[in-house]
C-alpha cells in the first residue's frame, strides 16, 4: 500500500538535499534557495514536471517500478534509498545483484563532471547505461538498444557493422575477449543467468562466437590503449581508464588522449561536433 504522505516527504528532503552541481547542472545567478527545483528533478528522471509535481503533493497514480526507477536514478539514491523509496510506494524493491541497472550516486557524480571526457558506465554484460556527450560522440548513442542487442557482446557476434568504429586490427583480439568475458560470467552466474542466455543465443546464431567459445578462454583483459575509427574524425588513439563499483558490477570507462598527440586535438574536434558526428 502506498504511503503518499511519507513518499511525498522523502521526495522533498532528497531534492532539497541535492545541489545542481551535484547533478552536472548550472547553478545560475537567480537561485535563491539550496537543492533542486522540481522542473529540474523531472528532467533527470525522464517525466513531466506535474507527474512529478503531484507525487509531492500527495497526489496523482500508484507510480510504477520503471517510474520509481527513473526517480530513484534522477535523485542519485543510494540502494538503500532507492529500496526505502519503492516501500514508500506499495512497491517490492528490485532484486540486488548482477543483474541491477541503479547506478551509485557516487559513480554518476563522477560522469557528471566529465562533459569533456568520453566516459560510459557499462554493466558486467557491456550494457551501456549512461554516456557522457563526448562518449556519444565517440561511438553514439549506446544506451538506445533494447533486447540482447543492449549488450556490447552480442553486438559484436551479432551485428558485424558495430565493429566498424574499432581499428580492424583490433578485432580478432575482441572477438576473443567478448568470448572469454562472456564465458567468466556465464561460469560465475550460472546456467540460469542472463549471461547464460546471451551465450545460447550466440551459440545459436555465431560460428565466430562456436569456434572461440570451445577455445574456453578465460581471463583475457581490455587493452590499455584502445584504437577507434571515427567516421567524421579518422583514427583515434585512446587510454582507457576503469573505476569499478562492486557493489552493482558497473563499470566506468574514461578514454583519454596523450596531450599534445593528434588523438588528443582530434577529440577537441569532436566535442564541437558534438553527438551528430555519429549517426
């Protein structure tokens, strides 16, 4: 059962307490009190200003677990906020594991300060959950995909055209290496899993992915240095840093270039291309 009063309450203390910067927006001159201005907070949870607007006010539908998700991700709740946010509501709190798409609050204040770097968070299974505009740039919009296809590893089997944003000398070393990481999980998760479905899948439909799959390659490791193929900027020479969350197995990548290099004046090119360079 609902508890309007109580999640009205805690959606007022939580937008109070956030600050525009933690979010990676603009104070601005004319704000004259602390947190977030409502418009503010539906924008980072993908609604209407008055379906949030009614929600704080104690009124308006039993929202949903996507609704409930958006919400607990725009605010920057930590797990055990979100869970205490979905009780509120009448709802069961998403199961916790590998399989979790809330991202840590200190893991997006991280992306949100980076508008000048390429950077992803990715789940175990390369999903991508969020880009920052430079990220969009560099290989487009991943967080599009739905189905299997949400999955950087299935693409690659999959769909060979995903391939063309990677140096083609990097791609037999990818191929192996979204084989071999797809094996770890599928070992470390279980017959049941959804690893295990995407390698099904793979089986069913790759002999790229067969052959690679009965190597039982285990352990392989992303490159340091990754070689893109941009179509609007040429080649690109990119570090690839990783922060990891344990608690969700999300990982951040930030790409960065040598300063000085052509990699490095080629990426300040692309952020004034901004996100249409890649269509």
């Amino acid at each position: 059962m609902i508890d309007r009063a109580g999640l009205a309450e805690f959606l007022r203390n939580r937008r109070g307490a956030l600050q525009p910067e933690d979010v990676g927006l603009p104070r601005g001159q004319r704000r004259r009190t602390d947190g977030l201005r409502r418009e503010e907070v539906a924008a980072l949870c993908h609604m209407s200003t008055d379906y949030y607007s009614r929600l704080e006010r104690e009124r308006g539908p039993h929202p949903s677990p996507q609704m409930l998700a958006s919400i607990a991700q725009g605010l920057h709740l930590s797990i055990e906020e979100r869970d205490h946010l979905f009780r509120l509501a009448g709802q069961q709190p998403p199961v916790r594991g590998d399989g979790g798409e809330h991202i840590s609050p200190g893991m997006l204040r991280i992306l949100d300060r980076l508008d000048d770097t390429p950077a992803e968070i990715v789940t175990e299974l390369g999903e991508t959950l969020r880009q920052s505009p430079l990220g969009r740039a560099l290989v487009g919009d991943a967080t599009a995909y739905t189905g299997p296809s949400r999955s950087r590893g299935y693409r690659w089997f999959a769909d060979p055209a995903s391939r063309a944003i990677y140096e083609p000398a990097e791609h037999p070393y990818l191929s192996r290496l979204y084989a071999s990481g797809l094996r770890g999980l599928v070992t470390l998760r279980g017959p049941g899993s959804r690893a295990a479905h995407l390698a099904n899948l793979l089986l069913e439909s790759s002999e790229e992915f067969r052959t690679l799959w009965e190597l039982h390659e285990v352990g392989l490791r992303v490159h340091d240095v990754k070689r893109f193929v941009h179509p609007e900027v040429g080649p690109l020479e990119l570090n690839c840093q990783t922060l990891v969350d344990p608690g969700q197995s999300h990982l951040l990548f930030v790409y960065t270039a040598v300063p000085g290099s052509e990699s490095y004046e080629k990426l300040q090119l692309l952020s004034v291309l901004g996100a249409g360079a890649l269509r």
